[in-house]
C-alpha cells in the first residue's frame, strides 16, 4: 500500500476521485495509471530501480521510450485545453493587458509549475502560462523547477519555452529586458523565501516598477509572519517591501480544478508607488 503523505522519491501518488500511481523510468519519463476508487483499496510497485536526474539521458537507450512519453503528455494537455474556460484566461489576459499600458512584456519567468504530467494544478497552470506567452508575443519564456522530468524538458522546449537549472532564483535573467520593457514572474504557489529570491534581481536593479507577479498574494502570503515598523527587519525583507507597495487582484474562480489557481493573485506596483 502506498502512502501518499511517504512516497519514495521516484514515486507520486495523486488521489483525484482514484488512484493515480505515476511512476518515474530510469530515462526521466513517467507512467501514469489510473484505479478505481471504489473497486481498488491498495495498489503495489517495485521500488528497486535507480532514481535518476530529472535532465539526465544517454542519447541512445529509451529514446523511444522518451518520445512516446512526450506524445502522451500532448495528447494529454490537449484534452485539458478544451476544458479551460475562455473566460477565465480572457479576464486575466486583458488584465495583463492593463498592467502593461502598451508597454511590450519582453520575458516569462516561471518559477515551481510543478509536475506537468500528474498533477491537473501543474497542467492548467502551464496552459495559462502558454496563452500569456502567444497573446502578447513574448520572444523568452523560462521554466525552472527541481522536478521537472526529461519528458517534460522535451515538451516545454517543444512549446518555445527554455528550461533553465532550478538552483539560483537570484540569477540574472536569460536576456537583458530594457527599461521601457516588463518581465512577468510567474509564480503560483511557491514559498515566502522563493518570492524573496526572484524579486532580489530586481529590486537590485531598480526595475520593480516594470514587474509583473502572478502568484500568492503578498500581504496574504505574509500575514503569519511577524512584520515590525521597519522593513529592514521583515524576515523576507524584499518581498515583504512589494508587498507594501503593490497592487493585487485576486484570479476569478477556477472550476476545472479548485487548487490550480487557489490564493492567486496577479500583482505590481501602482504608479504611485513605482520607482
């Protein structure tokens, strides 16, 4: 019987009315199959084989394995992209739209999507993701995120997105954005110390003010942590400063899936308070 709350390392179990055993190959790829909730009470694996890098492939063995799996995972995203609702992505799209007063949105910046290929919240977040990128013509989006597996890499990389190392958030971007220019930090879901991290580059630069967050409201996000007088001693001392200055709108409700966008909220500095 497998636990979902102590899942070996190359093992992921997702309860979603059944259960979904997913399971990582050697070669990067997951399997994914599906039990009846109501026939199925346990479910068994071997466990034996080796864990391997998300990026790791030889070149040569399982490349058909590999391929099969990105095959999979289209079919699989085309099914979700006919149950995303337009209205959803039209509100938020014109709301980007807003934000941007016709300034161009040069770069995407994600951060955390998650594991595409078992988890619906991943899945439909990339879909939101992918319809910023073609609306506004963004030439670079990224993805960085410890989890991704070498069948997704080939996937994202197939949709125009370029798929970074996940160890530095305070790295400098890929392309220099210029001053008249917006970056948009797409981050759902992710912790207090990784907004604190991907918004250092910025803040140190001075271009908060061409910044645009898509993730967990900041003053939300910062309402359990002990915040004094001054900002100097925030525990995140830089997220904690954008969120004082900025503007957050929460995300319309989701129906297909109640956690993907849950405490969402796009976010920026109002002109008032831009730099």
């Amino acid at each position: 019987m497998i636990n979902n709350n102590h899942c070996p390392p190359n093992v992921s179990v997702e309860n979603d009315g059944g259960w979904t055993l997913a399971v990582r190959t050697k070669h990067g790829c997951r399997r994914r199959r599906v039990f009846n909730a109501k026939t199925t009470t346990k479910c068994g694996a071997n466990l034996d084989g080796p864990s391997t890098n998300a990026f790791t492939e030889d070149g040569t063995e399982g490349g058909g394995e590999v391929q099969a799996a990105v095959e999979e995972l289209t079919l699989y995203m085309e099914r979700l992209v006919c149950r995303m609702p337009h209205t959803f992505l039209n509100t938020i799209l014109c709301f980007i739209k807003h934000i941007l007063r016709n300034r161009p949105l040069a770069l995407v910046r994600s951060f955390g999507i998650g594991p595409i290929e078992t988890s619906h919240s991943s899945a439909y977040q990339l879909i939101l993701l992918e319809a910023i990128k073609d609306r506004f013509g963004v030439p670079v989006v990224t993805s960085q995120d410890p989890v991704t597996t070498l069948c997704e890499k080939r996937y994202l990389e197939g949709r125009g997105i370029t798929v970074l190392p996940p160890d530095n958030l305070k790295s400098e971007p890929l392309v220099d954005v210029g001053p008249t220019e917006c970056t948009l930090l797409f981050m759902i879901h992710c912790t207090q110390r990784m907004y604190d991290s991907a918004l250092s580059y910025y803040s140190r630069t001075h271009r908060l003010h061409n910044l645009i967050l898509i993730g967990n409201d900041p003053n939300v996000a910062l309402s359990c942590v002990f915040i004094s007088q001054t900002s100097d001693s925030f525990p995140f001392p830089i997220f904690s400063a954008f969120a004082q200055k900025s503007v957050a709108f929460p995300l319309p409700d989701f129906e297909p899936s109640e956690t993907a966008f849950m405490c969402t909220c796009i976010s920026f500095l109002s002109v008032n308070n831009s730099e």
